[in-house]
C-alpha cells in the first residue's frame, strides 16, 4: 500500500516507523514548551496595557511580577538541557547555504528543487541558533533589571538597555515560536515525531531526505 | 497613598485609555529657594511626621547628609555640597532632594500596572501602592533617581507633594514648617512669578547666573528651584542639567510595543494564509525505493 497517506491522529505505528526522538528528548522539549509558555505569557501581562489580564493567570500582578523571572530561568535551564541534547545537529554546513536559497521554493511546497535536508533542514538549523541568541539575551538582560535582587548591582543606563533589549529579545523569541508553531501545523507528521517519537518512512524521506539514509543505510 | 482625587486625574499609567478628569483643578508647584535654605532639615522632620514615617537609624557617612539617602520612608533629604567658587570662596550649596512632579514623568510612563501612577490634573504625580506590583520600572524610568523599593512590603515610595493636604487646600507638610520661607508653595504661576522676583534680586546681589530650574525636557516639573547657579545645576549634588524621559525608556515604552504587538498578529496571520494557499505539507506519494518494507 504504497500511497497510504498518514493520517495526523489515530494512525498506528507502523512496524517500520523510525524514531526521531527519544522519550528523554520529548520529555526536554515539553518541558521547556511549558515553561516558555509561563515565561512569555507572564512577561507579556507587562508587555503593554491591553494584555495586563494575564496577571489572572499568575495570581494577580505582583505575584506575576515575582513568577516571571523565576519562570525565565526554568525555560533558559531546559532550552540548554534540550540544546545540549540537539545543538549538534543544528551544525550549519556548506549545503546550508544553498537550501536556505530555496527557502521560498520550500515554503510554496517544491522542497524536491532544495539540496536534500538532513536530521534538521537549514531553516531548522537557523531557527535553532536565532532561539539560542533570544534565549540568551533574555537571560543575560532579565538579571540586569532584577529586582530586588539583582538591578541595584548596575548602573542605571545599562538597567535602561537591558529592559529594552529585553523587550526586543522577548518579541525576537515569540516570532520565532510562532512561526516554529506554525511549522509543525504545516508539515504533517511533525507534531507525532514529538510527541510519540516516531515518523513513517515516507515522512523521514520526503522531508529530512539524507537523515533518511542516514538512519536506514538506504537509497 | 490611595487615589484622593479621582475625578481629576490627568495621567494614568499603563491605560490607553481617557482617564477620569471632568474636574480640573489649578497646576500647582513648590517652589525650594537655594538661596535661603539654611540646611536644617525641617522639612525632612514634617514630612516624616505628617506622612507617619519612621526610617531607622542610619550610620554618619561622613557628611551632613542625613539620612544618607532618599528611601522608601524618607521621601526628602538635604543634599549638602562644598562648592568652590571661581574666586576661591566656598560656598555650601544645600539642595532639598526629592519628587519633582515632573509634567511628563518618567516613572509614569514606564510603570506597567494599570492606575498604580497618576497624574492630577494640578501636577502632582502620586504613587498608588495598592496597585503597586513591585517591578521598579518607575525607578527605570525617572529621570532624577527618585523612587525607592520598600524592603518592608516590595513596593515603591516617593514624596506624594502631599497630595492629601493638598486636596483639601493646605499646603504641604514641608512648606508649613520651612522657617526661613525657603520653600513656598501656590499656583505654579504664582510661584514662577515669585521666583522670578527673587532672581532679580539675587543678580543685583551679584549672582549672575541667578534662575529658575523648570526644566523643559521634562515638560517642567511642579516642584521648581531657584538656583544661584542655574548654569551649572549639576553642582548642586548632581542636579541633571537638562533631564528628560532616556530614548530607550520612550522607544521601550512608546513605538516598540505596538509594532511588536503587530508584528506577533501578522506572523500568525501569514501562518493561517500561506496555510489556505499552499495546503499541509504531506509525504510525497513517491514509488518506494528498494527494499523498502512501507510497501
């Protein structure tokens, strides 16, 4: 039955299915999906007026204002456990280069016409690094203007940059989960491989075409 | 302290929008006289009296200042500086530091909870401390350094130009015991035009550099000093010579967020759009390569 097509829910694994994440790999990702969520919802009550009802969420404003920076670091610490585990993959080779070209082709759906991806496609890879340096900044900044803790320690212009930079880096962090987000609705099969671990062999070759033979030693 | 006077309110923070002001009261102002302050911390004794504050006891650092700094329950401190003139003689400026009530305040600006800053329509910019959330973006934001962060109850606190005596027509505590009337308090006209008459006579005393301190980059403030030395305010403990609101707390607080509000709805946008044009992106339909058991 070679034009079976996969089916987003219900489908049962088949006996050929191929793992692309590990239970501890998930367990990472979600973790770190539920304390994005916490951190970035917290953050943006007091991002601008219109979304300062999320308080509710936190147990009012003060108790968000305690949270947030508390939920930041619990996101930072399982992006590294999660990026320790992946950033390897994520390496940006020659290849790269001409897929990320292609990158137009592959949204309008002809991915065939990009040099075949890897475990992770350019645009992966990219995504990867540009949330490490979100991440990053969000940390190094949060800590600047950490009170009571931790502002009184800097001078106040560098208090004033790091806010802003803050704000930048937090709106840097959501587009990209939006369009990760986005990604995973878009190409079918995805959400599965991370929440059960496994794809089908036709989802491993049509979009990760070299972790394919990667992983099957086939052709 | 609570809102007093709520149907005059001018500026009200992180609120979008028109804030209750269908009662308009006169612009008001303190107006501190360097020239005749003497130092000897009355004020600093009525504020803590009539607000019912009591600092601990600080340690002597060494000069005047005392207590050593604004704080959550000091909301106003003598700032003494030895200052030497061009022509040798020393000179002990004395400034009383505290809110200015400045008429575009930073504080106000950067606070993210709604209605714990406001704005009477007579100047005076209040702290809400039951609205309070305890971020300190206030003290990111004022220009002058003058919010502090209550270790007590992680909330902030600054003088309030008694805005409760004010509502009922007194004068605030500082002005009623300054024994020399170097601190005068009225209608911010009134007060400009009583400083103005103060400058002259201080340049005829020779000051020539005698004027007024309402700085412009802040929209003026409604507490106002005359200055001996109004070209060089820095002088007198640091006195910012011409603040204003930094670019980076007004592009934080102004264009940013609405663009990056914007900017998250269209990404989500062009999700749902690309999504309607292309279609889920599905395996290929390809013919299995050898030996593929999917078959």
């Amino acid at each position: 039955m070679t034009s079976r097509r996969p089916r987003e829910t219900a489908m049962p694994k088949p006996a050929d299915a191929i793992v692309r994440y590990t239970y501890a790999e998930r367990a990472s990702h979600w973790l770190l999906v539920i304390s994005f969520f916490l951190a970035a919802l917290s953050g943006l009550a007091f991002f601008h007026p219109s979304l300062f009802w999320l308080t509710n969420f936190f147990g009012g404003g003060p108790w968000t204002k305690i949270l947030h920076p508390f939920l930041g670091v619990a996101m930072a610490l399982f992006f590294i456990a999660l990026a320790l585990r992946v950033w390897h993959h994520n390496v940006i080779k020659e290849a790269d280069k001409e897929w990320l070209k292609h990158a137009g082709d592959v949204m309008a759906g002809h991915e065939e016409r990009a040099p075949p991806a890897g475990k992770y496609n350019a645009g992966q890879k990219v995504l990867f690094w540009l949330l490490a340096l979100c991440v990053l900044g969000l940390v190094v900044t949060g800590f600047v203007f950490w009170r009571p803790y931790f502002a009184g320690a800097f001078p106040i212009w560098l208090v004033r940059l790091a806010t802003l930079l803050h704000a930048i880096a937090a709106t840097g962090l959501i587009l990209l989960i939006i369009g990760h987000i986005y990604m995973s609705l878009w190409t079918k099969g995805s959400i599965r491989a991370m929440t059960q671990g496994w794809v089908t062999r036709s989802w491993a070759r049509s979009n990760h075409p070299a972790w394919y033979r990667e992983v099957t030693k086939e052709r | 302290m609570s809102s007093l006077q709520s149907l005059d309110i001018t500026g009200r923070s992180a609120t979008t929008t028109p804030s209750p002001s269908a009662r308009n009261t006169t612009e008001v102002a303190k107006l501190i006289d360097i020239s005749k302050c003497i130092g000897c911390k009355a004020c600093q004794v009525a504020c803590s009296e009539w607000n019912d504050l009591r600092d601990a006891i600080g340690h002597n650092v060494g000069v005047y200042d005392n207590p050593a700094d604004l704080d959550a329950e000091s909301w106003t401190v003598m700032r003494f500086t030895e200052y030497v003139e061009e022509d040798g003689r020393l000179e002990w400026l004395i400034r009383k530091d505290g809110c200015m009530h400045c008429a575009d305040p930073g504080c106000l600006k950067a606070c993210p909870s709604p209605g714990a800053i406001v704005q009477y329509s007579n100047g005076i910019v209040d702290f809400i401390e039951e609205h309070c959330i305890g971020c300190g973006s206030c003290i990111t934001g004022c220009p002058f350094n003058v919010p502090r962060l209550s270790k007590k109850d992680n909330k902030v606190y600054k003088c309030t130009l008694c805005s409760d005596r004010v509502s009922v027509g007194l004068e605030p505590a500082c002005v009623k015991t300054c024994p020399t009337g170097a601190i005068t308090f009225g209608s911010k006209e009134d007060m400009k035009e009583h400083a103005a008459e103060r400058i002259v006579d201080l340049k005829e005393r020779g000051y020539q550099n005698a004027g007024l301190y309402d700085p412009p980059g802040v929209g003026g403030t409604h507490v106002m000093y005359v200055l001996k030395h109004a070209d060089k305010p820095e002088i007198y403990h640091g006195l910012p010579a011409d603040p204003s609101i930094s670019p980076m707390v007004s592009f934080w607080k102004g264009a940013f967020k609405p663009v990056a509000l914007a900017a998250m709805g269209l990404t989500a946008l062009a999700g749902v759009l690309h999504y309607l044009k292309v279609g889920p992106k599905e395996p290929h339909d390809e013919p299995p390569p050898p030996g593929d058991r999917d078959a």
